[in-house]
C-alpha cells in the first residue's frame, strides 16, 4: 500500500477540464442514454424517472439522478482479508496494488516456452503474490485452461481462496454471481459473516459503446445486495469502441461506469462500487487493444482523478506491456505504467505483473520484477522528511568543508530508515557480477521466485472450510455441467 | 472510384458510382474495378500503408455501393461470382466484437461475399444460416475461455443435422490455438485478419 498525502499526486485536469467533461458526461447520459440488456435494471431505472424504451432497451438517466447516486455511494469500502491484518481500505489516496485475471497462457522465462496456462500455474501465481509485499489484494492472475470450460470461473477462485489471506477480487465471466458468492462465504463462515469480512469483490465491464449486457447487470445487482464490493468499469478502445479524441474516449468512460453506478446505488443505497475504466487505444496497424500504450496511461490518470472528484474509490491498471516476452519493452511499459498508476492516486491498481502479449500471456517472473518496481516507487512517492535531525545542520557543521559522512553516527542511526535497498536490481561490481554467474534480471527474477514459491506456504483454511470448499464447487460444477465433470 | 475508394470516403464514392453509370459503365465492369481496388486496399494494409480505420472505412463504403447500387442491378444476369461465401459470427454468450468484425472485412476486401450474424450467436444460428445461406465457410470467433465450448458445440450441432460435410469450419480469437481446432473438429485456424484470408483460400483450393 502506498500511502503520501504530502506528495501531490499526478494530476492532468484543471478544475475547468473536469467541470466540461461531467457535463459532457451528464449530456451524454441524458441525451444518447445507455441500452440495457436487462429488463429489470432497465424498469429499475424507469422507476427513478430516467426515460426508458423498453422496446429498444434504451434508458435515458436524467442528470439528478446521476448525481444522486454519486452521492449515495460508499465514500470509503473495507476489502477483508482471510485475516485482519490483510484488510485494506479504498479511500482517499491510498494506493492498493493486485495481479489481474485472464492471461490464458504462461511464460516460461527461463526457456522461452509459451504454452497454455493451467490451474497450477494459478495456485502458484496466488502463492507468490500471497508472499511478496508490495501486493495487496489478489487476482487469480491466469484463467486454468485445464479445468471444464465453462467453470473455469469457479477454478480460479477456489485457487485464490486456498492459497492467499489477502482480499480476493475476482472477474466476472457471466457466470451468476451467486456461484462466486457461495464459495467466499464458506471461507467467511456464511453470507452474513461475508458482509461483515467482505473478503470477496468482482470485477465487471459494460460493453462500450453505452450498453450494459445482460448478466454482467444481473451480477452488478446481485453483488451490490450482497453489499460485497464491486468494480464496474468500461473498457474501450479508442477508434473502435471509443471516439478517438482522448477527452471524447474519457467522457464516454465516465458515462459509462457512472450508470453502471446509477444502477448499483438504486439497486441498493451506499452499494460498495468502484470506480474507473480500463481505456486504451486500437492499434491501427494490428487491432490490437494495447496494454502499454502512452494513450492508456493518460486515461489511467484520468479517471483517477475525476473518480477522486467525485469521492467515488477507484480502480486502476498497471505493471502490463504489449511485449510478447519478458524483454526491455516489457519491464519499461509495466514499470512506467506502476509508476502511473501510483503516483495517480487510485485505490486499487490491477494487472499487476500480470500481462505481456497485452493481456493474453502471464509470467510469474514478471510479478517479482513488479515487486521490486514498486517497492522502489512506493520509496520515491514517500518524498523527503524535513525536521531538525534530518535537515543535519549540525552534521554538516560537524564535518565541514572536505570532510566525509562515512563514519558518523547520524549516517549510521539513517542508513537504513533512509534508503531504499534494492532486491533485485543489481549494483555488484563488475568483477563480482561475473564471478556470481552474470545473471541478468530475467535470470534473478527466475531463481527469486523459485525461491519464494518452495519456500512460502500461505496459511492454509481450517480442514472443514477446505472440505466445505470442496463441496460447493462439486456442487455448482454439477449444477452448471448438468454432470460431475472427470477429475 | 479507385480515387474514392482511397480516399476512404463513402459519399465521393456514392457519387463517383453514380456517375460512372451515367457515363455508361456496366456494373459489371464497375464491380470488378472495385473488387480489384479493394484488393488493393487490403494489400496496402497487410504491407503496413494503411490504417485499420482507413481499411474498414472503405470496406464499408464499398459494401453500401455493391449492395445497393451494384447488386440490384446486376441481379440474375451478373457474372463475376464472389470468391466464395462466408458466414461469420462470434459465439453464444461471447460479445466481443472488433477481432470478428476485421476477419470479416479483410475476407471482403479480398473478394469474399461475407454475412456477418454479429456477436452471441447461439449454435443453432449458425446452423440455420448453413441451411439457408449455404455458404462455403463458417467463421467462428470465440475471445473467453469460458465460450470456447460454444465452437465445439456448434460443429456438434451441424454434424447432428448433417450439414458438416456441406460446409468448412474455421475458428479464431485469441485464447484459440490450432491445437484446440484440431480437438474440436475444425477445419482450420488463424491467428489473425490476414492469415484468415490465406486459411479460406487454402481449404476452398482458390489459388493466389
Ligand atoms: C476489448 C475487449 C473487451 C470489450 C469488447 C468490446 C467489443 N465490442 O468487442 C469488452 C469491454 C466489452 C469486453 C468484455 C469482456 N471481456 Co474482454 N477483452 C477485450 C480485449 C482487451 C481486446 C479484444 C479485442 O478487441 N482485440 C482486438 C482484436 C483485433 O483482436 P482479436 O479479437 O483477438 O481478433 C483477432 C484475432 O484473434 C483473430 N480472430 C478473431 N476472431 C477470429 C475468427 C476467426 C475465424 C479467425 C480465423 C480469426 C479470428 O483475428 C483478429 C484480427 O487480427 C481482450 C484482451 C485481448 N488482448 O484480447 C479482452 C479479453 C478477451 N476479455 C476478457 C474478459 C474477461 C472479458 C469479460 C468477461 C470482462 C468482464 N468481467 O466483464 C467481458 C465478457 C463479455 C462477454 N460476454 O463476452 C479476457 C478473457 C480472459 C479469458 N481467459 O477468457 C481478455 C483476454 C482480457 C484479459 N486478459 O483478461 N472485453
């Protein structure tokens, strides 16, 4: 967690910019109006005066009611840990970091290989972020590609469960919510245990341009009456789903996760919902939806910042890259975008080491470099001390011209409070460097995080949470198969 | 046209069509010369000239010309047959909507007649769509792990009414490997909008 009201954070909007970009916003709600897939969000919204079409599915939200569910929402949202020490708030400039969901294939940095990602590969990535400290609240990181399809879903969970104490957030996949829900309240110790530790939280997306699909608003509601948190944000692609003007792919964002929130505060006042987007830019030479692009970094600053004007908690992305491998490219485009994405002041920062190939390969090695990444830019956002002692005035008199520090108690007492000491990156000199093998960093990152996985052994759950466990996704696999799917 | 058709600009091109068939140009000739520009404009954006707005932009502007200027009247009487028929779609429960959309335009621009039956579409769609379109390809996009059944189920579905063997099948979208085409039956499987091209003209025998 990163924490520094002092340093002012990144911000690219003036007072004027966000006043044109929410009425722009509130315009474009109460105008062109958002289509809505399903029929009882749509006459939820009829019923609180927004003009709905209900044969073309189309709700028009009048500028008030925006507001009002700005102001309805949960202004601070506690995100429990298995345990209490892992519990972490989203208010204010907190600064919250967690891997993603989704990569369906794994890099194997150590020989190249890119093969499928599997259901171990899941329990492992949960591990490593169980352990390394820059990491919050966790995502499964991968989807098991070797589990029945369609419960993929409820795999990736049950390994997030098992092998972290950290708060969970897991993606949305269309799949009825309740499935989700049942499984974090066996660890909770039952629905209304969950409320109180709302150890769970989901991560969904309207489909840009202004459409919010069917289940994904069936399981926006069913997670706000669950008082569970919940991320709801766009993620458009500037030229295809989006304009391709920065402030027009903004105002559409906005509008887009601000119903989203219309829908969950009336769904239920003070619904825990988290703000953001996810925008990027279709490159125009390939198509591709770019995980690194310095348009996507923008809009993370963006959105921080109006979700911060509106009091709402948000939700960012860093740590990814567009490179196919764990290259120059890739540590440059994950480490500016971690640097971003903090220094924006968002309260929860996903993908973390999650995604080269813009999304669609993982790396574990990836999330230990992130590690380091942000432990040193957690360092440089702390900014100065200034006091007497550390003003050193008396030091400097001390010493005096020609003088040097090595010795002195003052350097001693601050050495190590001051600075920051690198884990990973390397400062050997040259000689050394050789003699330990001239490992590069990939080569370090590797032996790290072999080291971290076969020594690390998250907490386990109680032996009857684990059987329970067990139990309830026998139990949905069948009901979702229509059979008890081979093992 | 060509200069239309470059210009990415549907409205010069509506007039520039109308003119032409004013100035006595069959619609014959004017189809072939746009199918050849359009051929062109998909070389340019393989080699990198272009951009994917610029493609799809006059992709579009020549789908509206054939469709409601040249079709009609060549109806019955026209020669110069489509490369072949396709019939794309993304699968049930799966929206995602742009990867789709370029295979089909790139398929187009390469000569392909091409029916597009949007995202989500259930099995039984597309069954429906080899029944009446009797088309030479289907084209299945899938972009979730969670919908990648639906590709395997739809190739289940055309077998149980013994359409399979009137029909090839080629799937894509990222989490879709060949390995994955190979367990489900399909006939072919391409990373991206240009190997589509070169997969369809490889498993209908079209030579470059
Ligand atoms: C944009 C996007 C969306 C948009 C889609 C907007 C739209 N109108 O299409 C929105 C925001 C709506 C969306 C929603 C969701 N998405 Co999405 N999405 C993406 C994203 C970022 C880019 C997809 C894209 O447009 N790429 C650009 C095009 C050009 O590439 P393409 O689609 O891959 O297509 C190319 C090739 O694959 C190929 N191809 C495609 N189809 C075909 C077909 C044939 C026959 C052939 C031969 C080739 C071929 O050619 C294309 C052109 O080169 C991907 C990440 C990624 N890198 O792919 C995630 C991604 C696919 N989404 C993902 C998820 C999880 C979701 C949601 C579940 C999120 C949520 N919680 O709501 C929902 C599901 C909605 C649903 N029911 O389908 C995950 C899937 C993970 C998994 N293991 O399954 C991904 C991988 C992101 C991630 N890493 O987590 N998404």
């Amino acid at each position: 967690m990163i924490e520094n009201p002092k340093i002012g954070l990144f911000e690219i909007f003036t007072r004027d910019d966000i006043y044109r970009i929410h009425t722009a916003t509130l315009e474009v709600l109460e105008r062109t109006g958002v289509r809505v897939e399903e029929e009882s969000a749509l006459k939820l919204l009829a019923s609180i005066g927004s003009d709905v079409d209900l044969s073309r599915r189309i709700a028009k939200i009048p500028q008030n009611v925006v507001e009002e569910a700005i102001r309805n929402s949960a202004r601070t949202i506690h995100f429990a840990g298995r345990s209490r020490e892992d519990d972490i708030r989203l208010e204010g400039k907190r600064v919250n970091f967690g891997p993603g969901e989704g990569a369906t294939s794994i890099l194997d940095c150590q020989s190249g290989i890119i093969r499928p990602s599997t259901k171990d590969d899941t329990v492992k990535a949960v591990k490593l972020a169980d352990a390394l400290d820059t990491i919050d609240f966790v995502m499964p990181l991968f989807t098991a590609q070797d589990v029945p399809k369609p419960v993929m879903p409820l795999h990736d969970l049950d390994a997030a469960l098992r092998n972290t104490e950290k708060p969970v957030m897991v993606v949305d996949f269309g799949l009825e919510a309740n499935y989700l829900i049942d499984m974090a309240a066996v660890v909770a110790g039952g629905r209304e245990r969950l409320k109180e530790r709302p150890l769970l939280g989901m991560y969904s997306e309207p489909v840009s341009p202004l459409t919010h699909g069917k289940s994904h608003v069936r399981n926006l509601m069913t997670f706000a009456n669950a008082d569970l948190p919940i991320v709801y944000i766009p993620s458009p692609a500037c030229c295809s789903t989006a304009p391709a003007t920065l402030a027009g792919a903004i105002v559409q964002s906005n509008a887009e996760t601000l119903s989203g929130n219309v829908i969950a505060q009336f769904t239920r006042k003070g619904a825990k919902f988290i703000y953001g987007s996810d925008t990027s830019l279709m490159d125009q030479r390939t198509g591709v939806f770019s995980y690194g692009c310095p348009e996507w970094m923008i809009f993370n600053l963006a959105m921080a910042q109006l979700g911060r004007h509106y009091g709402l908690p948000t939700w960012s992305t860093g740590g990814c890259s567009d490179s196919k491998i764990l290259d120059g490219q890739a540590t440059f485009e994950a480490g500016l975008s971690l640097f971003i994405a903090a220094a924006s002041g968002a309260n929860l920062i996903h993908d973390v080491g999650s995604y080269l190939n813009f999304g669609l390969t993982g790396s574990l090695e990836l999330l230990t470099i992130c590690d380091e990444m942000l432990s040193m830019i957690a360092y440089i956002l702390r900014g100065v001390e200034v006091t007497d002692e550390t003003l050193a005035v008396d030091i400097i008199d001390k010493v005096g011209p020609g003088g040097h520090f090595i010795t002195q108690k003052h350097t001693l007492e601050f050495l190590k409070k001051e600075h920051w000491l690198p884990g990973l990156f390397d400062r050997q000199m040259r000689n050394n460097w050789v003699k330990s093998g001239s490992r590069d960093l990939l080569k370090r990152a590797g032996e790290k995080t072999e080291q971290i996985l076969s020594a690390h052994q998250p907490v386990p759950l109680p032996a009857d949470v684990n059987k329970e466990l067990d139990k309830t996704l026998r139990r949905s696999e069948k009901e979702i198969l229509g059979h008890q799917p081979k093992t | 046209m060509r200069e239309a058709l470059h210009a990415f600009d549907q409205e010069r091109l509506v007039e520039a069509t109308e003119r032409a068939l004013e100035q006595g140009y069959s619609p014959q000739d004017l189809l072939e010369g746009l199918t050849e520009g359009l051929r062109e404009v998909g070389d340019r954006f393989e080699k990198g000239e272009l951009f994917l707005a610029e493609l799809v932009a006059a992709g579009e502007a020549a789908k509206k010309v054939i469709a409601e200027y040249l079709k009609p009247m060549l109806e019955g009487g026209g020669e110069g047959e489509p490369l072949g028929h396709i019939v794309i779609g993304t699968v049930a429960g799966d929206i995602h909507d742009i990867g789709k959309g370029i295979v089909g335009m790139m398929l187009f621009t390469a000569g392909f007649e091409v029916k597009d039956l949007g995202v989500d579409v259930p099995a039984e769609m597309f069954v429906q769509a080899v029944r009446e379109e009797k088309p030479d390809v289907i084209a299945m996009s899938a972009l979730l792990t969670t919908t990648l059944p639906m590709q395997r189920e739809t190739i289940e579905a055309l077998e149980k009414s013994g359409l399979r063997n009137t029909v090839k099948v080629i799937v894509g979208g990222s989490p879709v490997t060949s390995e994955w085409a190979d367990e489900i039956g399909a006939d072919g499987y391409a990373e991206d909008a240009v190997g589509a091209v070169k997969l369809v003209k490889e498993i209908l025998g079209i030579r470059e």
